[in-house]
C-alpha cells in the first residue's frame, strides 16, 4: 500500500480523515492465549511474525490494539479481527490491510508501540477514493 501524501504542496489538500482510534493493551493477557484464540483473532501471516520474535506477546498485544484502534476509526461498522491484518511495510512502519470489500475506499495509518506489560495503537482512517454510487 503506498503511503499517504500529506504533502498539501504536491496534493493542494489533505485526505479525509473519517476516523481515529486508540488502543491499550496488557501484554500477559497474550502470554495465556491459546491457539485456538489466535487463530480466530490473528491472520496467518501476522501469527508468523510474532512467533519469530523473542517475546511473541508483546507484538501479538501491539496487533491486537491494532485491530482494536482500526475498528475504533470505523465505528459503528463491525470489522472481525480476523479481516485486519498488520503487517510489517518495512523499516519496521506498520501497515494495516483490512480484507473487506466494504472498506476499500479507506487508507489507514498506523503507531504501535510496547513496553513493560502494556501494547498501545493508534489508527487514522482516511478516505481514500471517491465513494460513487450507481
């Protein structure tokens, strides 16, 4: 997904924001999930990278506030945690993807960030496209 152009120089105006959210988790609660759980909450590809890093816990809380800050941005509509998926950009920039055709007229920015037995997110909803219908 390309990066958002928040330059209003090259652009003449901002995107859209239709939505923010934030979220904080304790990172334990990660530490007793089982699999079954992780499977219902986390996409493949992101159970992978946490399971690559020393501490899992703390990237799998860091996700969940992820998921939890990107449905916060959409309230009232309902995402399941398993159609957002955070994964890495590269340079370490998160990237949210939601796997929802009700949601692909949207871009979202994303901040993750843990330490000691907390995870905390904040998403930014942007309109992305023109919504038309007919």
């Amino acid at each position: 997904m390309p990066r958002l152009n928040m330059d209003r120089r090259r652009s003449g105006r901002l995107p859209a924001i239709v939505g923010v959210g934030v979220d904080c988790e304790e990172i334990s609660r990660f530490k007793k999930m089982g699999s079954g759980a992780m499977e219902k909450i986390f996409t493949e590809r992101e159970r992978e990278y946490c399971k690559s890093k020393a501490d899992p816990s703390q990237h799998f809380a860091a996700r969940f506030a992820g998921k939890e800050a990107v449905m916060k941005c959409m309230s009232p509509a309902k995402i399941p945690f398993d159609r957002i998926e955070i994964a890495g950009a590269g340079k370490g920039r998160p990237e949210v993807k939601v796997l929802d055709e009700r949601f692909k007229y949207y871009d979202f920015e994303i901040s993750l960030s843990h330490s000691g037995n907390m995870a905390i997110a904040f998403a930014i909803a942007f309109r992305s496209k023109s919504i038309r219908k007919g």
